[in-house]
C-alpha cells in the first residue's frame, strides 16, 4: 500500500537510531560490510535442529484469519508483544502478521540498511514468537523496505537503483537474514517481499531470490503484490500462497451504503478468482483495512484522504469490513486475511487511522472471527 504518511514514524525512528546502524552496503573496494551469512544452515537442516513446533496452534496449512501488528522500533517491542499479541487472540485471531522495516534512503539509492534502533535482535524476535506461540497464534512475517529520505512522493513501489545486481544481490541477503530467523521460531509464513513494484518485471532475479530463501527457511512462502499490480508478477510459480493488498477504490463518494460497497466488490472478486484459477495457488489478503474516515471507501489506502474522525467515519470503515466479509464469506480460494491493524493506541471515536480498536469496525470483526473459529473446529477431524 501506497503509505503517504509514514514520514513522521521514520523521522522519530531515525532520530531514535541514529546512534548505530547495521546493513549491507559495498565499499570501494568492492567489500561488504554486515550479517555474515556463510554458516547458514539449509532449510532442511534447520528443520531437524529445532524443537518440535507447539502442538497447541491451530494447523500451518491454514486458512490464516488474523491481524497485523507493525514494529517499529525494537526498544519495547518485547513489553508490545507482551501486550498486544494476548489482546489480538482474545479478538479471536488465529495468526498475527509482523511487519518490520529496512531502510533505502530514496528509490534511486545504491543500498539500504537495518537499523537496530528499529528491528529486534535475534534474542527479542525469539521471545516475540514464543509468546505469539503461547497465545495460539500462527506467524506471517512481513519484512519490508521503507524510504527513511524519500525524494517527492517517493515509495518503495518505484525503486530504481543505479545497478539492480546490487540492489538484489542486497535484498537476497536482507531477507534472508529474517528467514533464517523466522526458522530458528517455527514461523509459519514468510513474506519475500512487499509492493516493490518496480522490481517485479525482473522475473527471474526473483526466482534466484526466493531459491535462496528456500534454502533456509522450511515454511510456507508468499508476496505481498500491490492490488492493482498482482497479476503482472509472474513467480506466483515458486511460492505457495498468492499475497495481495484489497485497497480498491469502492465508491467516488463518501459514506455508500453497504449495498453499494458489496456491489463494487463483485466485479472485482470476479476478476480475482478468474485470474486465481489459471495460477492455482490459494489467495492471501495480506492488508485488508479501512481507516475510519468519511472517504475511507473512495481511497482506502491514503490514511490522509481526511484527517477527521466523525461518527460518520467511524460507519464507514464499519461498512467497508462488512462488504469485504459478506463479499469474501464461504470462497474455498481464500486461503487467509489479514486485517490492517492493531496497535496500542486507543482507538476509539476520536481516532481516524486503521485500528479498529474501540470502534464499530472492532464489533464486526470479533464476529467475523467468532464465525470463522467455529466454521473451522466444526470441520476438523476429531482430536485435532
């Protein structure tokens, strides 16, 4: 998702991490600095070393109905998880999606960075899946890039590095580092990649990519494609789940009736599932949300479309998660959703943004788990 008002979050965060940086950039000598890579074991090896994965979460095959949790700066992100994560199963969430930052500091620079400041430690990201595992919540993890000097409007969805072999052969190493981690804790999905729409037209240095990957991480793999980009990607082929945002433009005014949003959504599914055919992998929203502002509907992915919260706002975003679920309900292709997100905000009606934390939104999506849950118990096997 075209994110315009993450400028501020990465300002604090780069004030609060300036201090030391680690990362993957060449020196003039051609030499790398950063994460030595040459122990990694294969995915395989992994595998046979680690303990038995917690027999208390649901199956790993899913279908994955959960929520995301965004980290965004490593200090504290223990006590968060500690916090949240408990909240996110009691709304009736069987998976969490962690989405955590590298830096490229705009779309034409050579090299990009993990800043400590932002991204767990090894020893943190271990108490934080454990303690998802322990609330019976299943894992997506979601590393993305993020643009810490962004030129203009700039995203990560126009990246235009001098040498794209750079620019892979960094990313290759950036992801990897989080799959060998997402190994060593039984994650159960990992995301190769978020929007980095103008990366995907190099097929096959995304093949190399995510054979790379394979090589040190057992679990289910995905991308995360832009809903307006997901079929020009053509290595759905090498992984297992199709992964896509859902932030389509549903109406030209604010405030539709429901009627009216669940009948944008029908040529739209129509399109989806035709196209989800001829690839035959099983389709995983990975951002589904709505901010609670009047004209949530006309542009869903712009949190700054009306930095108003009213009750009209509030109703909505309420709208919109019920279009999406009565639209989505009973499709065997749905392989998962993940709702966009949870925080520790308040939420409430004085809150514009995504959460729908203390909101109408929060009341149709505990029974939308609630419904999910018991459709799934009925159909497991007994004793499962």
């Amino acid at each position: 998702m075209k994110r315009f008002g993450w400028q501020l979050a990465v300002a604090i965060a780069l004030v609060a991490g300036a201090a030391v940086w680690f990362g993957w950039r060449r020196d003039k000598s051609g030499s790398e600095e950063g994460i030595d890579l040459t122990a990694a074991a294969s995915g395989a090896a992994l595998a046979a070393q680690m303990s038995p994965r917690p027999g208390h979460l649901p199956s790993p095959e899913g279908p994955y109905h959960g929520i995301s949790w965004q980290i965004h700066h490593s200090a504290g992100a223990v006590e968060q998880a500690r916090l949240l994560l408990p909240q996110i199963r009691e709304l009736g969430a069987d998976t969490v999606l962690i989405s955590n930052p590298g830096y490229q500091e705009h779309a034409g620079s050579e090299s990009f960075k993990v800043d400590p400041a932002v991204t767990p430690s090894k020893e943190q990201w271990r108490e934080i899946f454990k303690i998802a595992h322990d609330n019976h919540l299943r894992v997506v993890l979601m590393p993305i890039i993020l643009l810490s000097n962004p030129r203009g409007t700039e995203w990560r969805g126009v990246i235009n590095p001098p040498s794209w072999d750079d620019w892979f052969e960094q990313y290759t190493k950036f992801i990897v580092y989080f799959a060998r981690i997402a190994a060593e804790n039984h994650v159960e999905v990992l995301s190769v990649g978020s929007e980095l729409v103008s990366t995907e037209r190099y097929t096959d240095r995304w093949h190399k990519v995510i054979r790379e990957v394979r090589k040190h991480f057992p679990g289910k793999l995905t991308y995360s494609a832009n809903w307006d980009h997901y079929k020009v990607v053509e290595y759905w082929d090498e992984l297992d789940l199709i992964g896509m945002t859902s932030y389509y433009k549903l109406s030209s005014e604010p405030n539709p009736t429901l009627e009216k949003l669940v009948a944008e959504w029908a040529p739209i599914k129509r399109g989806i599932l035709r196209w989800q055919e001829k690839i035959g992998k099983p389709l995983l929203f990975t951002e589904v949300g709505w901010c609670s502002q009047e004209g949530a509907s006309i542009e869903p992915w712009n949190y700054y479309y009306k930095q108003t919260a009213t009750p009209a706002g509030l109703e909505e975003q309420r709208r919109c998660y019920r279009a999406f679920m009565d639209t989505w309900k009973d499709t065997p292709e749905v392989g998962g959703v993940i709702w966009w997100e949870w925080n520790d905000t308040p939420g409430g009606p004085e809150d514009y943004n995504y959460t729908p934390r203390n909101k109408p939104a929060e009341k149709e999506l505990r029974a939308w788990f609630k419904s999910v849950r018991a459709k799934r118990t009925a159909t497991q096997p007994a004793g499962t």
